[in-house]
C-alpha cells in the first residue's frame, strides 16, 4: 500500500480497514505490516495466497474516522475539504471543491465550477478561513489565480 502520508502511524496489527473500489466495499483487519521504501506491506486477515493478494490491488484502503489521529488547530484531513464551497473574501462563489491533491511545497484543492477548474494552493495567503460547519473555505486570491 502507498500511503497519503507516509508517516502516518494510524495502521498497525489489529487495526480495521475498509477496502473499497467503486461499489465493492470490504472490512478486514490488520494482522501484521511492515514499511519497505515508501509502502506499507500488509497482511489482511482472509487473504492467505499471492491469488488472494492480487485480487485486492486497485482498491483503495480506508480507516474509520474515529481511527483518525485528532487533528491540530489549523489542520484539516483532505476529505473534509472535499465537497467545500469556495469563496472570495469579497462574497464570490469560485466553485466546489472536487479533490485535493499533495504537492511538494504545499496541498492544493482542484476547484470546479460550470465547466472550469481552479487550482487553489493550501497557503495562509491564499486560504484565510476553513469553516467547516458551513461547509466552505473562504479564499484571497493572488492576482491571476482565477483568471481563465
């Protein structure tokens, strides 16, 4: 598995996983791992063969959210953003936002609306509010960064 953040220390022996990809949804359990480069190698509990192994590449692997490491103060997990309504601080809708994507200097969120797409960089010059109560990040944007 090649996790989001490699660092991350949520998975261990007894942990349960979600298992999805499209409509097939699976929960198994962590039995052992261990970190080779940038993977996690897993061993799932039902899955006892290289044939079996094989079968499960594709899906994407999901915790609980009550498994999730609490986050800091101006910290937010990248699916929560997802979904979010962009604004301007002046009141303008900019779009939603359809995916977050990580970069080497900073996360960005990939923004759509009415057929155009946005690239909002995650910086505190740019994002100056994350309300997620109401659902949306209100944004400054540098000059140019909503030009078409």
């Amino acid at each position: 598995m090649l996790p989001f953040n490699p660092q991350s220390t949520t998975l261990h022996p007894g942990s349960r996983i979600v298992l999805r990809r499209a409509s097939d949804i699976q929960e198994r359990r962590v039995t052992a791992l261990r970190r080779h480069k940038r993977f996690l190698l897993l061993t799932l509990d039902g899955c006892d063969s290289m044939d079996a192994a094989r079968a499960l590449v594709g899906y994407e692997v999901c915790v609980h959210e009550h498994d999730l490491p609490a986050v800091g103060p101006d910290e937010v997990y990248h699916y929560q953003l997802v979904g979010m309504t962009v604004v301007t601080t002046g009141g303008d809708e900019v779009g939603r936002i359809a995916e977050v994507m990580p970069a080497p200097a900073n996360d960005v969120c990939v923004v759509r609306a009415g057929g155009r797409e946005h690239l909002i960089p995650m910086i505190a010059e740019v994002v100056k509010e994350v309300d997620q109560q109401r659902r949306r990040l209100v944004i400054d944007p540098l000059p140019g960064l909503l030009d078409p």
